[in-house]
C-alpha cells in the first residue's frame, strides 16, 4: 500500500521538475526576444539615420553629375566637329597637295601610292557633289580625278603593251608539244611574258579603273592580248613554212609492179616538225598522213587518162601537201595551247564578272584565221577531187583525225564563251566531214565514169586504177574511228549498217568495212566493162586475173578484207571462185592448138603402107599444131602476171592442160611414116612444149 503511493508523488515532482526547466527556459527565451526587438529598434533607428543622409547627399551630388555629363558630351561633339572640320578643309586642300603627284603620274611615287592618292581626291569629287555643287574646288578636283584616272588608263596600256610580246616559235612549239593544260595553278609568265609583279599591278589598274566605270581598258586589253596571240600564231605559220621547205618536188608514174608503196617522206633538218609529229602521235595515234608523197600530186590518184605524166606542184595551188597539214594542225593546237594561257592570265588581271566578254574578243580573231584557213583547205581539197586527186581525202581525213582529238579540250576552254566562238570548231569538222564524204563517194563515181574509157595495159598487167585503189583502200584503214565518224551521218550507210547480223561490235570498222565493198564492187565492174575492148580473149582473161588476183591478195595482206568480212562474210570465196573462173576463161585460148591435135581417130593407124589422104591429114595436124603453137607461144610472151606465185601456177595448170593431150599425140604419130622430112613437121617434142610454155609472160625470153 505505501509503496503504491509513493509512485504517484514521485511521477508528479519529476513533472513539476521538468516543468520549472520549461519556465525557466521561456523566461530566457523572452529575455532574448527582449534583447532583440532592441537590437532591431536600433538598427531600424541606424538605417533611418543612413537613408536621410544618403538623401541629402543626393540631393547635394546629383546637380554635380548631371551638369559634369553635360561638359563631357559637349567636349566630345565639340572634338567631332573638330574633326570633321578637318576633313571638310583636307577636302579644299586636297587639289592643291596633289596636284604635282597626279600630273607627274604614277612612276615617280609608285601604283599603290598614286592610287590612294586618287581614292583621296574620289572623296573629295563625292563631298563636294553631294555638298558645294557650285564651289570652284569641285571643278579642280574634277579636272585632277579626270586627269589622274586618264593616266592610270595610260599606265594600264603602257604597261600591257610594253611586256606584251608574241611567243617566239620555238617556245610556242614547246608549248604545243605538251601534254600538259595552262591552268590557273600554273604560272602563265613564260607563256604570256608577263612576269607576276607586273600581273599585279595590271590587276590593281583594272579593278581600279572598273571601279570609276573605265571599260574601256576592257577593250584595250582585248585588242592588245589579241593581237600578240595572233601575232604568235602567224609567226609559228611562217617559220614552219620557211624551216620546212617542200615536202614534194615532184611524182612520175610507175608501172603498178614497180609503184612505190607510199613511204615515209623525210625531210632532213625537220627537227621541229619531228617534235610535232611526237605530239600528233599521242593525241592521235600516229596522225602524220603516209601517204603525202607518192600518191600522184603529193595528194591526188590519177583516174584515167594520166599516165606516164610528170606532175611539178609547184604549180599548182590547189594541193595541199605534208608541210601545209602539218603547219595547219600545229597552229590549231597552238591556239588552243593560247587559248589556256590567255585565260589564265586573263583571272589574274581582269575581275571575274568580265571574264567570258573578254576572252572572247581576245581569241576571237585566231580562232577566225583557224576557221578561215581550214575552209580553204577543205575548198581546195574539192577542187582537187573535182579533178579525181583523192590523195586530197587523206589529207582531209587526216586533218580531221586530230581535230576531233583537239575537240574536248577545244570546247573546254570555250565553254563560257559565246555560241559562236562555241561553234566555229564545230563547224570546221562539219565542213571537212562534208569534204570527206564528198571526197569517198566521189571516188566510187569516178569508177563509174571510168567504165567505158580507155587506158588498157597491152601485156594484161594489173591496171594503174587498181593499183590506186587499193593503194588509197589501204590507207583508209588508219581513219578508221574518223571515217566511222564521216560516214555515220549517211543514211545509205545506216540502212547497210542495219541489215549487217549479227550486229557488229564495231561500228566504225563495219562502217568502213561496207565503203571498201562498195569501192572493190564497183572497181570490179569497172575492170569488166574496159576489159571487153581486148580483142584476144586470153588477153582478156588475164587481164581480169591479174586484177581480180591483186585485188584479193592487197585485200588478205592487210586488214581490208577482215572489214570487208563484217559486212560481207564470203568476200574471199567470192574472189576464189572468180579467179577460178579466169582461168578457165584463159584456158580457151588454146582451142586453137588444141584443135589440131585432139582428134586421135580421125587418121587410123594400120600395118602397110598409107593412104596419101591420111598422111595430108597427119601433116596438115603437125603443121596447124606447130603454127598455132608458135602464134600463141609468140602472143604469150608479150602478156604479164606480175605475181610470181600467180605466174607459175598459170603455167603449171597450161602444161596440165596442154601436154597431156599433146603427150598422146606425139606419141601416136610422131613415130608413123607419114612424111619423108619428118624434122619438117615433127618440130616439136613435149618437152619442147613445155618449155615453149615455161616462157610465157616473159617478154625477154
């Protein structure tokens, strides 16, 4: 019980013990809470204080600030006008300063100098027009700005004419015997003349004097740099012309057996043309037209009635030879070498916006002349082929092979250009393929007219328009890419091309293969028809074999029978059966001999003696034999075969032919008594017949 009791007072002196703690501790709490309601009261008091003296300063400094920032801002308007003042006078002053710099030039200060001089005296001309348009220093600093920019005008052709000069021929040919383009990277000085330093300065003239509205330093620049291109052009033309000499004197027709094959011409001392050639070869596959020399005229093949003539071209205008071709190309590729450098040079001293105008005019007039002489190579050359010289096609052709190689970076270098500056290239290769295409087709037709005329080899030899022919066939080969190209624009040889299967891979060599069926088609039919005025048919017949046998061996040893084989796949087995069948033609000029001989029955052989009628029959058979044989034998010698293999194989297949029939008969009655003089009408022994054969086609024998 008494401890039951104890535990509630306990319980309430400890909470009567903590409760004192709390009092104690809210009296300490109101004691600090007193302490800070001071604080605040005195520091409300302090700021109160700091608020109404920073007021009155206020109130005393602000007058001061405003009336020190008026000050300032009137200082500064002040030094503006000051300086401005400064300029304005510079401005009346400016005339006066320079007049001596301006009148004297700009050699004695230098460009750049006398150029800010003249921006100075712009600025001045702007104030005065926008300012004072009726002050008298208007008019003095007019007439300095108007002198000055007339001498910068002066200056900037003095200084293009003076470092303008033509490129010699020999750096020129260096020039064109690069593979390499002139291109903005590389430095045009030796190309032009124009060193970098004065590159420069004709640079800052222009975008000077383009700036005050000065064009026509445009045109003086175009006419200068045009000029010494031109210039360039006709002195490489003239040194080529007098340094190369003539590369003909003269041509003397052959028999065919003997016609050169077109050789090479060399003349000695032609470096540069060597290195030309070099240049030729890599941009056209060995361009150099071979056959410049031999072929009648140095460009002409004789048709018809012109044989055994001596042709001297130094009379004739109208030929083009080796020399003149290859002056034409070189100077074709020297103007687009100076076409490059120009262009070159051009961005470095004329602003871009003028670019296409002024290259324009500056080659305009050496890409005339180019245009000009090639229009009349090519009027020259169909006046040539009027008259049936179509060595004039070779040299057209070869012109054009390397033309169109120049094409790509001929219209590169124009391509800004206007259309007809564009064009004028074009339309050289238009009127040299339309030259050529006349030329090919001319040379069928001449064929054709060739038909009814005279002109036959007496021995039956291969005739001179065969050997032409074939001689011009061969060469066409080397155009192949550029006849595809000529003959590619006909529609007669686009029908053919269409109906060739399969389709060829090819089409150039097809193209050229269906013109060199048409040419050897009618060449054949042409050598029939004037093969009819032989009154001896064996003659005849020969005639046609050694023409048919040449043309097909010309055709086997070069690559005209593989074009030839595109379009027409039996072309060989064609000529094979036609040679076999002149041969048997030929072999019916000795029914004649034959005639005496192949009757063996017609004189019965029988022990006694002979009736007097078939001992007549026996002699009258020698003595036709003997004689036709020695007519024949007599006839045959005066023919030719030039083929060696061809005239032994003639005379194999005579003696096949002849022998074993004479053979029979010799031996049947060579041995009869039929006569008392048998030497009389026993002349011949087989083996003497086939001797008598073996001279034939020898006329020396």
């Amino acid at each position: 019980m008494a401890g039951g009791l104890s535990d509630p007072i306990d319980k309430k002196t400890d909470i009567e013990r903590k409760l004192e703690k709390e009092r104690n501790k809210l009296k300490i709490l109101r004691e600090n809470v007193n302490k800070s309601n001071q604080i605040t009261d005195s520091i409300t008091g302090i700021l109160s204080s700091f608020e109404q003296r920073l007021g009155r300063l206020e109130e005393t400094i602000l007058p001061v600030y405003n009336e020190t920032g008026n000050l300032q801002r009137r200082q500064q308007n002040i030094e503006r006008a000051l300086a401005s003042l400064d300029h304005v006078i510079s401005y009346y002053s400016i005339a006066e300063e320079v007049d001596g710099i301006v009148r004297s030039g700009p050699t004695p200060v230098g460009l750049d100098e006398y150029i800010n001089v003249m921006n100075k005296l712009k600025n001045a001309l702007i104030y005065f027009e926008q300012n004072n348009p009726q002050s008298v220093e208007l008019d003095n600093v007019s007439t300095l700005v108007n002198d000055g920019t007339d001498k910068l005008c002066r200056e900037f052709k003095e200084t293009l004419t003076k470092h303008s000069r033509s490129i010699p021929p020999i750096t020129l040919l260096d020039m064109v015997a690069t593979d390499d383009d002139i291109s903005d990277d590389v430095s045009v000085g030796s190309a032009t003349g124009l060193p970098e330093t004065v590159t420069s300065e004709l640079a800052s003239l222009a975008a000077w004097l383009l700036a005050q509205g000065r064009t026509e330093i445009l045109e003086t620049y175009s006419k200068l740099r045009g000029a010494v291109m031109l210039k360039s052009i006709n002195q490489l033309r003239e040194q080529h012309k007098s340094g190369s000499g003539s590369s003909v004197q003269g041509f003397t027709q052959h028999s065919p057996s003997m016609r050169p094959k077109f050789p090479k011409h060399e003349t000695p001392g032609r470096s540069a043309s060597k290195r030309l050639q070099a240049v030729f070869e890599k941009k056209a596959n060995k361009m150099l037209l071979k056959a410049s020399q031999t072929i009648e005229n140095s460009t002409g093949l004789a048709i018809g009635g012109r044989r055994g003539t001596v042709i001297h071209l130094e009379n004739r205008e109208d030929v083009i030879d080796e020399q003149e071709m290859e002056g034409y190309l070189m100077c074709v590729i020297a103007v687009q070498r100076l076409m490059q450098a120009e262009r070159s040079l051009m961005s470095q001293v004329i602003p871009a916006q003028h670019h296409n105008s002024v290259f324009q005019s500056v080659v305009q007039e050496s890409v005339d002349t180019i245009v000009q002489n090639g229009e009349n190579i090519a009027m020259r050359a169909k006046r040539c082929i009027s008259r049936h010289e179509f060595g004039s096609v070779l040299v057209i052709l070869a012109i054009l092979k390397n033309l169109i190689a120049i094409q790509p970076e001929f219209e590169k270098t124009t391509e800004a250009c206007d259309f007809n500056v564009r064009s004028q290239f074009s339309s050289i290769l238009s009127i040299l393929q339309t030259t050529a295409c006349k030329g090919l087709e001319e040379v069928v037709e001449s064929l054709r007219s060739e038909s009814n005329s005279g002109g036959l080899p007496k021995d039956g030899t291969v005739h001179e328009l065969t050997s032409n022919m074939l001689v011009l066939l061969s060469h066409l080969i080397d155009y192949k890419d550029t006849l595809g190209r000529v003959l590619g624009g006909e529609s007669a040889y686009i029908r053919d091309l269409s109906q060739i299967t399969p389709k060829p891979q090819d089409t150039n060599a097809a193209l050229l293969g269906i013109y060199i069926k048409k040419v050897v088609s009618q060449l054949n039919c042409t050598l029939v028809s004037k093969s009819e005025s032989y009154p001896e048919p064996g003659v005849r017949s020969l005639f046609r074999l050694n023409n048919c046998h040449h043309v097909l061996k010309a055709l086997q040893r070069s690559q005209l029978l593989s074009l030839v084989q595109i379009c027409e796949p039996d072309c060989q087995a064609t000529y094979l059966d036609m040679i076999h069948a002149h041969k048997k033609a030929y072999q019916t000029c000795w029914n004649k001999v034959l005639g005496h001989i192949i009757n063996l029955e017609d004189v019965p052989i029988a022990p006694g003696k002979m009736k007097d009628k078939d001992r007549n029959t026996i002699k009258e058979k020698f003595a036709g034999f003997n004689k036709e044989m020695e007519d024949i034998s007599k006839l045959q010698r005066g023919y030719s075969i030039p083929d060696v293999e061809l005239r032994e194989s003639l005379k194999r297949d005579n003696k096949e032919y002849v022998l074993p029939k004479y053979n029979a008969f010799y031996d049947r009655y060579s041995n009869v008594p039929f006569t008392k003089n048998p030497e009389k009408y026993v002349k011949y022994t087989p083996d003497k017949v086939a001797s008598m054969i073996d001279r034939f086609f020898d006329l020396a024998a």
